[in-house]
C-alpha cells in the first residue's frame, strides 16, 4: 500500500511521518509496565539517571520481497531528573550521504564535498547497511549519541489481535482498497466489529480514505488503547511471560529487561512530549535534504529537551489555481516561501473554480479568515516579500462582498470534495492563479 502513496506532498511529509513515531512509540513504552509484573524488578533497581536518546523505527510489510524499508524514523529523548521529553521524526525520503562511499561527510555538511559525494534515501540504510550504519548517520546529523534502539515489525499487531482479540473497533465508514501488486484487499463495513489478529493488522494498514496517513494514525492509536485495556485483564504471569518472550522476538533492540523496564516509570511523560520540527528543503531533482542554516537549531531543542519558542505566525493554506503540474507547483512555491522563512500548507493539486477564475485571472486572491487587522497586515507583507511584483485582490468573505461567504464556503467544498485535507480554520487562504 505504501507505493500507491509513495510521493507526499512535501509540507506534509513531516507532519504524517510525526504521527506514525506517535503509535510505534507509545507500543514501545506500553510493554515495559508489563513486564514488571513478570520480573519483579523494584523501581530503586530501574532508576536511571541523565538524559537518553532512543532509535525508533517502525518497519511495515517486512515479510515481502524488497518492502522491509523503515516506514518512519524517529528519536526520542528522555531526561529522566526532569521528565522532559522530546521527538523528532526523520523524512523517510531524506536524503543522507551513502555509508558504502568512502569517507562520508557528514549529512549536514555543505559545499562541494556533498555535491560530489553519492547520496542515497535514509529509509534504505536499515536494510542495506544494517542498524549500526542508520544509528551513525542519524547520530551525526543530529549530534547526539543513541543509547539504544528498536525496530518495531508491524505485524506484532496481528499476534496481539489473535492472543488478546477479537479487538472491538467502531467503524465509522466503509473502508476499501485492493491492491494487485501486493495481493492486498481490504474492505470493512461501517458499525461495531470484533477484529481478529489478520483483520486487525489490514484495519491499520489501511489509508486510503481523504484523512489519508492521519485517519491511518488514528486507527492505530484507537487499537492500542483497545489492546492495552485486555492487557490489563490478563493478569496471570504465564500469558504474560508467553506475550512478553513473543513480542521481543518480532522486535529487533539491543534494550535488556531492565533498560525495558527503567523506562516504565517514565511512560507518563510521553503524554507531555514536545515534538521537534525537522529542517529540511527540496532541491531541483526534487529531492529532500537537510537544511544546513536551520538545522543547529534542532540539535539545540534536542540537548536541551525542549523547542526553542518562536514568535506567532499565522496559518496559511497556499492553494494552487493555475499548474496542472501539482509537483512541480509544490517544490517552486515551497522553495519560495522557505526562502523568506515562511512555511504556508500547499495545496499542490490545481483547483478549477468559477468564482476564483472570474475575480483572480490576472491576480492571486488573498482571503482572510481573521478579522483582525493586525494579523491581516501581517499576511499581507509575508505574501509581499515573496511575490514583491505580483499583484493580488485581499478580500474577507462577508455577504454582498467582492469574493462572499457562499464563495468561500464553495471553495472549501471543492478542496473537501477533492479529497484536499488543509488546516482548518487557517488564517487566510491564499489562492495562486497564474505563474
């Protein structure tokens, strides 16, 4: 399923990414708290001092030829004194410098070193070079050192499902998708259904409905929470001892019982997490890379533990209304934008709309949500520095005015209808209509 969404939308890559780190990692804090009750492990013996970094990756249809690429990086840091915990999600497509070349630079270096130097995408790493040579890399971009790591096979869900299941799940819409290549099929019927180990993996595979990689988040949080509530119903030490033996043995880490259980005590924390913005840009090839002038700034948040706070800026939703050429639309307005420091949410895929042809044919249309004059001004001179000679129509969507509510509202039932997902409510949309 992963190939039929192999190209995102280069604003949202990170953020789905994000959420993927969410579900693979709270499984990953889930499991010590039960096996305490295995081992007996006192909560003096587990104490842990410091801070720590974790490698996390989740790896989806490892049992198919070719597919067991990391289907999301991230790491987590624990300061244990403070509880302050942060995460950062890596790009899958970033791109890094290959560890088959002699000496690599490192991936935040600049100039003709990396020009020349052959890179290849970070989710390939794990599975050609090993663990060892993702944990380097990562470790060198980010200037940490990774404690531990873990590797997280998806289909741990479907022994789950089949030792605590059927998992009763709410179904709120039909869920359908078939995919040839990969002998795939997945259909679910809306309602309460009780889900066995086999369904139970398909449910959260699927994304392929308008949410996309965040109704698939969801899915996958929702199931969690089910299958830790019949954890705690299974109080014998036998089928615990049995869940815990067969877990770890689809997971690939070098953690020990006791590094599992120390972090136990610090699981609370992850519903306090501060989740780090990784710095990246799109270059001509249409590839991802670091950005080196942003990129300290991470390594900061990250020793720190905690995001360096940054002024108020307003939402935007960048919609395109003229390139029937979507990718292409993506990577020059986001590079654009990036340049003056400004991140707008791109919609990439051309709208056609009649009442943004007939008020904006030779002009782009800047529609206001927010009354506020102040942040309206502010909208105003950020579309300014990056378009300083394109003229524009500002408008807030009143009744009776130039561009009216049912205009507006028109406009978003066309995105929705296009299955177009965008923050809402922003503070402007700001509809492109010509080159």
């Amino acid at each position: 399923m992963r190939r039929a969404h192999r190209r995102e939308g280069g604003v949202l890559l990170a953020l789905f990414t994000s959420l993927l780190c969410v579900s693979v990692t709270l499984f990953f804090l889930i499991l010590p708290g039960f096996m305490k009750e295995v081992f007996q492990v006192s909560d003096e013996e587990s104490a842990l001092t410091g801070k720590a970094y974790y490698l996390i990756l989740g790896v989806d249809d490892a049992a198919t030829g070719g597919a067991d690429r990391t289907d999301m990086i991230g790491v987590l840091g624990i300061h244990f004194e403070t509880k302050k915990t942060v995460f950062i999600s890596i790009p899958r497509d970033l791109m890094v410098p290959d560890p088959a070349s002699e000496s690599a630079p490192s991936p935040t270096a600049t100039g003709s070193a990396v020009q020349s130097q052959p890179t290849v995408k970070i989710n390939g790493l794990y599975k050609k070079h090993g663990i060892r040579a993702l944990q380097k890399t990562i470790e060198s971009l980010l200037h940490i050192s990774i404690a531990r790591y873990a590797v997280i096979d998806y289909e741990v869900f479907e022994y789950l499902g089949d030792l605590l299941g059927p998992v009763k799940v709410n179904i709120l819409t039909t869920l359908e998708y078939e995919d040839t290549q990969q002998n795939l099929k997945i259909h679910f019927e809306p309602g309460l259904q009780a889900l066995n180990g086999k369904q139970l993996l398909l449910y959260i595979r699927f994304r392929n409905d308008h949410l996309g990689d965040l109704g698939r988040i969801q899915r996958q949080k929702e199931v969690l929470l089910t299958l830790l509530q019949s954890l705690k119903t299974k109080k014998d030490t036998l089928t615990l001892n049995r869940l815990i033996q067969d877990v770890l043995g689809k997971i690939e880490t070098n953690f020990d019982a006791i590094d599992l259980l120390s972090l136990w005590g610090y699981a609370d924390a992850l519903g306090h997490v501060a989740f780090l913005n990784f710095p990246y840009l799109i270059n001509a090839k249409g590839e991802i890379e670091v950005s080196s002038e942003k990129i300290w700034r991470v390594c900061e948040e990250l020793a720190k533990m905690e995001p360096v706070q940054e002024p108020y800026a307003p939402q935007m939703v960048l919609i395109n209304a003229w390139n029937d050429n979507a990718y292409q639309f993506s990577i020059v307005e986001y590079n654009l934008w990036s340049s003056q420091s400004i991140r707008p949410f791109i919609i990439e895929k051309r709208l056609v709309h009649e009442a943004v042809k007939k008020l904006a044919s030779t002009r782009d249309l800047l529609v206001f949500l927010v009354k506020d004059a102040d942040k309206q001004k502010e909208i105003t001179e950020r579309y300014q520095r990056v378009y300083p000679k394109r003229p524009f129509l500002a408008v807030f969507p009143e009744i009776g005015a130039v561009f009216s509510l049912k205009d507006y509202l028109s406009v978003v039932d066309a995105l929705m209808k296009a299955k177009a997902a965008f923050p809402f409510p922003a503070d402007a949309l700001i509809i492109r209509t010509q080159p």
